[in-house]
C-alpha cells in the first residue's frame, strides 16, 4: 500500500524547498502520531479553483467563453463573478 502522507510531503517539499528537512521530518512525525492508521481526506475545493480561474480569464473573456473555459453555465459566472 502507498504511503499517502509521504507523496502528499513530498509535493509540499517540492513548492517549498526552503523549508528545512528538518522541519519535514517533525511535520511527518507530528502528523502521523495525530492520526496514524488513517486514510487522509483531501476536499477538491472545486469552488475556489473556479475563482482563481475566473480572476484571471475575467478582464479578458465574456461570459459565454468563461463559461466554456470552467465547464460551467454562463448564469453560474455571472453568479461567481457576484462573489469576487
């Protein structure tokens, strides 16, 4: 079985390579005495992904093409363009 927790640092090592590896070792070893023999859960965060996109397409694209772009109804942008 895969070791989750150790792909899951080691894509965290790779965004921050400043952090020390002395500082992964206690973050890996504080985490799995907090919850060892679980499986870790990962929310998708589907909303705020189609934020950030929104942002950035926003200024450029109309309504229908953002729409297009997230794979979502030009009356769902119009209602996350109320919310940025």
């Amino acid at each position: 079985m895969a070791d989750n927790l150790r792909e899951i640092l080691d894509i965290a090592k790779r965004e921050c390579p400043e952090i020390p590896e002395a500082a992964w070792a206690r973050i890996d070893l504080a985490i799995r005495i907090a919850f060892g023999g679980q499986r870790p859960y990962i929310a998708n965060q589907k909303k705020r992904a189609r934020l950030a996109m929104l942002a950035e397409l926003n200024e450029q694209q109309d309504a229908a093409r953002i729409a297009e772009v997230l794979g979502v109804s030009v009356r769902r942008v119009q209602q996350l363009k109320k919310i940025i």
